[in-house]
C-alpha cells in the first residue's frame, strides 16, 4: 500500500553495538509524523521511562518529518522535531520537544526515511553517514572538538560534496559500483549533505547544548546536544535522491494556489497590523538593525517566507530572533554607533551558533549575571568565584570567554551546565526566582516575551506541559493590538468581531465561544481559559509539532487581506487539513486533527506521569505568584481584548497583575476535568486511555502504581 | 538655540556622556513581534539612543514619566529632562513620542561630544 506523503521506513540506530536497522512507517501512521511518530516511537524503544536526566544511557533521541516534508505546502514542509528526555530542566528535566528547520528533514524524506531513533551510547566519538539507503556510523574522532560550522565543512569535504554555493554535480556514492544502483537516479545530486551536529556545548553534556544544521537551524530548548553528547553522537549527515509521493498534487497546487491569492500580504508592502500572517515578511526576523541592507532572504526548505537572511558582509548568516538578540542588552554598554552595535552583535551570533549553545537561557539569564556581578556576587574572589574578564563585558571578545566558559564547563560554566537553576540553588540564589532577578518562571526555562501573568495561554500551557512551549498562536492579538494603540491607530476589528471570527475556528472545544479569550482578572481562572488551552495544547501538539506547519505562520486565524476578515485557518480551501489531505490522502476533518492531538498530548502525559509529574509540582516560579506584571516597565500597556461587568468587549490593558498561587491549583482542576486527568494527582485514567486506544499505555501506568483513579 | 543644545554646559555634557552606576539603571523594554516583550536595561543617554532609534518591526518600551525623573535626577540633565516631557506632551501617539525622544536625546548626546571636544 502506498503511503503518500511518507517514506515508508524509520532508521533505528543502535550506537552501542554501532548498528542500524529499519522499522516500517505503517505501524505508526495513525499517529501522523514528527511530535506524535516521535512520541510513540519513544513509547515503544525507551525501556525506562521514569529517567529524569536526558543523558541517562537509556534514554531515546527521535529526529521525526512529517509527510508535508518535501513538499510545497506553505511554510509546512522545512520544519523537523527532536524529542526525548531533556536536560538540566527544573526540578525534574520531562520528556520533551525541540525543532528546527532547514533542509534536513527533507532531505531526509528523500534519502528514503520518516525518522531517525537514536538508542545507546558508542563507546567513543561517531557520527553518522545516510546517503539514501546506505548508512555508515563512523569514527568521529577528527571531528570531536570541532565547532558546529567547522564540522559541516569537514563532512561536505569527506564526502566530496561541493563547497560553496557551486550548483555542480556529484556522487554521492563511495564507489563505482554503488554509483552504478539504478534504483537512485545513479546517486547524482547538486545538494549539499544536509547536516544536524553538536558544538563544543554538547560535546560536554551542557544543558545549554544545541543540535545545529547549517549556518543557524538549531534544536535548542530541552538540552538535546548534551543528549548526543551524552552518545558520544557528533552529527549526523544525510542526503538523498529520492521523491516523496504526494495523493493528490492538483489539489495541493489548488490549496497554494488559494494561499499565494487570497491570503498573503504582498511582500513588498509591509503591514504593521499582519506581522504573523502567511507570507507576510516585514523584514527577516532580527531584533536588532542588520548589518547592511545587501542581503538575499532565506528559508527553510518549501518555505514561501524566507525569515532568515544572508549578508553580504559574511557574518549573522541565517541567524534570527532569540540568536541575534542574546548579547544586545550588553553590546549597548559599549557601541559608538549602530554600525558597531549590528557588527558586534551578529558576531556573537555567530560564536554562539558555532559553539551550538542555547541562545535562549540568556534571554533572562544574561541580566541575572550582570545583576550578580554588579552587585559584588560574582566575580574574582567573590561569593561566586568567577575570572571571567567582566570589566569587558560588551565585547566581541567577552562574548567569546563566556560562551567558551560555558560550553566547557569552567569558571561558572560548571555550574550552569546542569541547569541555570540548578546552579541558583547551588549558589544560594534561589530568592533570586522569588523577586524576579532570575526570571525562569516554568520548569527552570526563561520566561519568553509573554509574561504569563498577562499572557494566560502561553503561562497555563507552559507549566501544565513540558516547556517553555513557544507556540505563538495567539500572541497576535497582543502584538497587533499593542501596537495599533501605541501608533494610536483605530484597530481594524473592534475586540468583539476580533475574537468571533477567532472563535469560529476553535473546532471543536470553542467554536463560536468567543469567551473563551477573555483574559480579564474575572475569568483568568475559568473553565473558559480552561477550554482555550486545552483547545491550543491539542492545535500545537498535531498540526504543529506533528503535520509540522511553521509556528510563525500558522495558525491563520483572522486575515485583513481578505474581504471578511477571515485567515486560512480551519478553511475550507487552504486550511492546514486541506494541506494535509493533498499530500496524504486521509480525507480527515479539521477536528479530527485536533483529535490526534489530543491522543498526542495524552501520550505525553502518561510519560510525565511515569517520570513521577504529579499536580503538586505543578506550579510556577514564585515570582510569578509574589510580583507583579510591572506596569509601564516593559512597555505602557499590554492590550487584550476583554469583557466589562456588563458583558461588553473592550481592548484592556493587562499590566499590573500577578497570578494567584490557590486560584490557579484550582483552575488545575477545572483544566484535569476537561482532560479526564485524575484531578487529585494529573495523572491520566484507564477510561481516558482506553477511549484513545491506548489500552497498553494503561496497563503500564498500572503496572507502575501511577493510574489515575476516576473521580466523581 | 535647539532643545538639544539649551541650558548646557560643559559639565551636563560631561554627565550626559558618563556610565551612570548599575543601581541607578534604567529598566526598558521592546515590542518585538514575534518574540513578545524584550527587557533590557541602559546606563546612558548614548545607550537610551540606540534603545530608541526607529525600526520598523520593533518598538521601544518605556516609561516616558520615569525616563524624564531618570535624566533629571540619576543622569543629572534637568534640561533634558524637560525637554523629553515636553515633546512627549507634544506626540500625538507614544510611537511618535518615542521617536521625537529619540531625535532630541541624540541630538542632546552629540552636543554634548562637541562641547567635550571643543573643551579640549
């Protein structure tokens, strides 16, 4: 039988023995691709699931596509998901989620696999060679110490690819003989190996440890460089000659089609009020002013956005967001002039790429650490011994110190390597969570640019999953109105028809229940933010991490670009299961993607619950509980549309609140009802896994003592 | 004589250009769509500069009333100070006051150089 859209066979690699085998997709088909393959792969070859260290032996990292890899599907076919048990999360490190884009997972598909399972640890260095059928696990040790940029290089040169941007072709086979295989087009391409590996970050099992592809696609939350450290796994290569096959192509084109006419901003006109919008790219995705304005967009493979950018000046290639942003707070102590500032911090971009580390742990973390060395904390001879140049800091050359400190474990690097608040603790720093100065507010992640005291949906889904879960759905609303009041702008939909028109595409849990995005002090707690975040945790886990459709074009769900307002989202003409069905041919419904999320989510919490989750350590980082959301020191005003007492909607500023600690244990509650969570513990029931055909998942909760009991 | 240039001598230059000390920081933010609010924090006017300069996919975040007490008191540029209330009060939106700030505070920085410099 054929299965559109899908390769047909999973790579399974055992590192410890350094051998390979396949598995076949079917069995796994029902769960989609990337987060829900993944999730159920783990399930089937992790044969201990309650390790809370991701660098534990036993532990299995997946790489998985989706079947709209390597296809045109707008901005769905570049994305690929990493999961497994994480590292140096607080106070336990989950079984969790990473992603990147790029060219890997397609070029993946084409080599003939859906995923990779990595098992085992080798005994020393070595990295993996896929060319179509033919796998290798070779000796890593020329390239062990090797920064990520410097070990790409060094495997396009041992296979003989082309470097460069030279379109020439090459065999991708060791030999003539295999050259000859008729079966793969002779094994001729153009393409590059498309390349994941780990820097120096994960070589030494930091937590901060990265997966980088290319110049700048990194995995980065959940600490899965330091997971293949762990291995000894430096990188794997991959390329391919193959097809994917695609059910109906006519219908595919037909959904593009829709998307390029009725959807997309033109993109040579910018809009302020349509930042998310499919196709709409205002710029690439810097936070700060690029080098120069010589520059080609680029995007992950099938990408109709291109929100990254290569430079003519040769330096913060196809670096965006978080990247180009980690050190700017301390560039500004030193720049003369925007020129130097744009050059310094892309520079660092770049260190930090090279030695694959975690841009984002700096997003708070980096202000904390000034904060202590300011204050006399840290520093040479100081309460936290640190030698790090800090009078420097600023500098190209600090940025370089500290990122190498870091990713080698010395100076406070061996501290933070196992968690930034882990080493809080360690240092006697934990009221530094309480009054804000370490600002990790969920699972010892940083807190995104949502503050989950204003932003509910992002909070609630953060600490009720795994992660910082950086899903940026609904933070439209925030941004666009946020900054229409700032230009002081009318709002192009007043707050009631902004939410209606969101609310009709909730399919199936708020359909037409607008409530639902009231984020007022009166209904924070509610079953109606309840139903949002249920609604949004089953979105994501499917058509994002699964079907993976980009986060930062997906969902579409209001769009000024058309006559009523309406986005792509849930349509009937270029929905994401419309995508879906051209590519695979299942005929399912926009809900019934939800509904595979929910059996995705679930999966996900019987794993929680068998690594020891129970809703008591549920909760956020103090500070969320004992500050405020400071009013007018992050910006005026936080805009949200809200309800009054007599039921009408208005835009209202959410600034000045913090979350109360009981009220939210019992929004809990109200949230494990809705799941059918056993709401004494959160843990999921027989009955609930049952009606999920997920019977064995049951059996092995029981088995472990951690079955949810039904509750009346 | 400008906004930018009034009620200076060679000593608020001084103060404009110098570090203020890390307790008397001050805290800004930014709208920066899609990564959400970004903090930050500045020590200068030259830092303030770079922080408010205009970008088209971003907008700085700050408090104008606690800007213009942190020039008066921590920066010691009492001038300044009310010539940022002054074109605040004067914007017709905070986006257009942000920008109007971030015109007079890097014309107030780069008088302050020139008198510096031709102070010698």
């Amino acid at each position: 039988m054929t299965l559109y859209g899908y390769a047909g066979k999973i790579l399974r690699l055992d590192l410890t023995n350094r051998r390979f085998s396949e598995v076949a997709t079917e069995k796994y088909q029902a769960w989609g691709g990337g987060h829900g393959l993944g999730a159920a792969l783990f399930w089937d070859f992790c044969k201990d699931k309650t390790i809370t260290d991701g660098r534990h032996p036993a532990n299995v990292c997946i790489l998985a596509t989706s079947p709209l890899n390597g296809t045109p599907v707008p901005s769905g076919g570049g994305r690929c998901e990493v999961l497994g048990v994480g590292v140096g999360m607080y106070p336990v490190s989950w079984f969790t989620r990473s992603g990147f884009g790029g060219r890997f997972s397609t070029m993946l598909k084409h080599a003939g696999w859906d995923a990779i399972v990595i098992e085992g640890k080798a005994s020393s260095p070595v990295w993996v060679d896929i060319r179509n059928d033919k796998v290798e696990i070779r000796d890593a040790a020329a390239l062990w110490g090797k920064d990520t940029w410097e070990t790409q290089h060094a495997i396009r040169e041992f296979m003989g690819a082309p470097g460069g941007v030279d379109n020439a072709w090459w065999d991708l086979n060791p030999t003539a003989a295999d050259a000859l295989d008729p079966a793969r087009d002779m094994g001729r391409t153009t393409q590059k190996p498309a390349v994941l590996t780990i820097g120096p970050a994960g070589e030494n099992q930091t937590a901060a440890g990265c997966l980088l592809h290319d110049a700048g696609n990194g995995a980065g939350q959940g600490g899965f460089g330091a997971v293949w450290g762990s291995k000894n796994l430096k990188a794997i290569s991959v390329v391919g000659t193959g097809e994917v096959r695609v059910a109906d192509p006519k219908a595919l084109l037909r959904a593009r089609h829709v998307t390029q006419q009725k959807y997309v901003t033109s993109i040579t006109q910018p809009d302020f009020a349509s930042w998310s919008k499919i196709g709409n790219v205002p710029r690439p995705l810097f936070m700060n002013p690029p080098p120069t304005t010589e520059r080609r967009p680029q995007a992950c493979q099938g990408c109709i956005s291109g929100c990254r950018a290569r430079f003519a000046v040769g330096y913060g290639n196809e670096s965006t967001c978080q990247e180009t942003n980690w050190y700017l707070p301390a560039v500004r102590r030193v720049a003369k002039s925007m020129e130097e500032l744009a050059e310094i911090n892309l520079r660092a971009a770049d260190v930090i790429q090279r030695y694959g580390h975690n841009s984002f742990l700096f997003q708070t973390g980096l202000h904390w650490l000034e904060y202590l060395y300011e204050e006399g904390i840290l520093g040479p001879g100081k309460a936290i011994p640190s030698n790090l140049p800090w009078e420097t800091y600023g500098t190209l050359e600090f940025a370089e110190k500290l990122i190498h400190a870091l990713s080698h474990r010395e100076d406070i690097g061996a501290d933070l390597a196992d968690g930034w608040v882990q080493a809080a603790y360690k240092w006697g720093r934990g009221d530094d969570l309480r009054t804000g100065h370490l600002q990790n507010s969920y699972w010892g992640m940083p807190e995104h640019g949502y503050d989950p005291r204003a932003e509910l949906e992002w909070g609630y889904g953060s600490i009720l999953g795994d992660r910082d879960i950086n899903e940026h759905c609904f933070n439209i609303i925030f941004t666009n109105v946020t900054a229409a009041f700032a230009f002081a702008k009318p709002m192009r939909l007043e707050a009631r028809e902004l939410v209606e028109i969101i609310s009709e595409k909730l399919i199936p849990y708020a359909t037409n229940r607008p409530e639902v995005l009231d984020f007022a002090d009166a209904n924070m707690y509610s079953e109606d933010v309840a139903r949002l975040v249920l609604w949004h945790r089953h979105y994501t886990r499917f058509y994002k991490q699964s079907a993976l459709f980009c986060d930062l074009r997906w969902p579409d769900f209001y769009n000024t670009n058309t006559p009523d307002n309406r986005g792509a989202t849930a349509s009937d003409d270029a929905g994401e299961h419309i995508f879906w069905n051209a590519v695979t041919g299942e005929g399912i419904s926009f809900a019934e993607g939800i509904e595979r999320g929910r059996r995705i989510w679930n999966l996900d919490n019987a794993i929680w619950t068998l690594q020891g989750r129970h809703r008591d350590m549920v909760h956020f980082a103090p500070y969320v509980y004992e500050t405020r959301f400071e009013k007018g020191e992050l910006f005026p005003f936080y805009m949200w549309p809200c309800r009054d007492e007599q039921g009408e909607w208005h835009y209202k500023d959410l600034m000045g609140r913090k979350l109360d600690k009981d009220k939210f244990d019992e929004f809990k509650t109200i949230f494990y009802r809705m799941e059918g969570w056993d709401v004494a513990t959160g843990w999921p029931t027989r009955k609930l896994l049952a009606s999920l055909d997920l019977d064995e998942v049951a059996d092995a909760l029981e088995a472990a003592g951690r079955l949810g009991v039904e509750r009346s | 004589m400008s906004v930018a240039t009034g009620s200076m001598d060679t000593e608020t230059a001084r103060r404009i250009l110098t570090q203020v000390p890390y307790s008397s920081r001050f805290t800004v933010g930014a709208l920066v769509p899609p990564v959400g609010l970004r903090q930050s924090n500045v020590r200068s006017l030259g830092e303030l500069e770079l922080v408010l300069r205009p970008e088209p996919a971003s907008l700085a975040g700050l408090n104008v009333d606690r800007l213009a007490a942190w020039i008066e008191t921590e920066v010691g540029d009492p001038a300044g100070a009310a010539a940022v209330r002054e074109v605040a009060r004067a914007a017709s939106s905070y986006a257009a006051a942000c920008e109007a700030i971030h015109r007079l505070i890097r014309e107030r920085v780069a008088s302050a150089r020139l008198l510096i410099e031709s102070a010698g």
